[in-house]
C-alpha cells in the first residue's frame, strides 16, 4: 500500500535544526530583547539568514550555550559559597521578602 506508506512519513516530526530568536527567548523563559543582545554580544552564536535577515540560533548551538552557563554556575557556586545574606537576597528576588 504506498498511499499507507506516504502517511506515516508524514507523521514523523523532525525537530527543526534553527529556531527563531522567539523559540529561543522561549526555551530560556527570558524577553527576545534579551535573545538578540545575547547574540548580538557573540554569546550565543547565530547566523542571519534570507533577504530581511533573519535571525537563526542553531539548536546545537543553543544547547551548548545553555551547557556552558551551567558551568560557569557551577564554578560561582563553588567559588562563592553560601552565606545567610545570600539566602535573604535569593527570597527578594522571588518576591517573597520577609518584609509584612
């Protein structure tokens, strides 16, 4: 049945090779503004593709940069332990101060 075949590659997904600075923005839970200042500082490689220049991060790419920021947090974490101020400043940062 080749019509039987045709359907089933149809239904396999590739994952896309480039994302939009948007799908990164997304990925990252960060702003777009934030995606294009990371590329724009070399940070996160892109390439600017077709007519309008488009911006592409290349998923490999966005991989390895996600593998480096780890690293450089696992080596400020084990350069900077934690003290109790730290901990008071992390609940301010996520809006639950100790302030009533």
């Amino acid at each position: 049945m080749p019509g039987r075949r045709a359907n089933r590659w149809h239904t396999c997904r590739v994952p896309p090779r480039f994302l939009q600075l948007a799908d990164v923005a997304e990925v990252l839970n960060i702003s777009a503004a934030q995606v294009y200042a990371l590329v724009r500082s070399g940070d996160l490689p892109a390439i600017k593709i077709g007519g309008r220049g488009q911006w592409r991060v290349e998923a490999a790419e966005l991989e390895a940069y996600i593998a480096r920021m780890y690293e450089q947090t696992r080596e400020f974490v084990s350069t900077h332990p934690l003290t109790r101020g730290d901990e008071d400043d992390e609940d301010e940062e996520d809006g639950e101060g100790g302030q009533a």
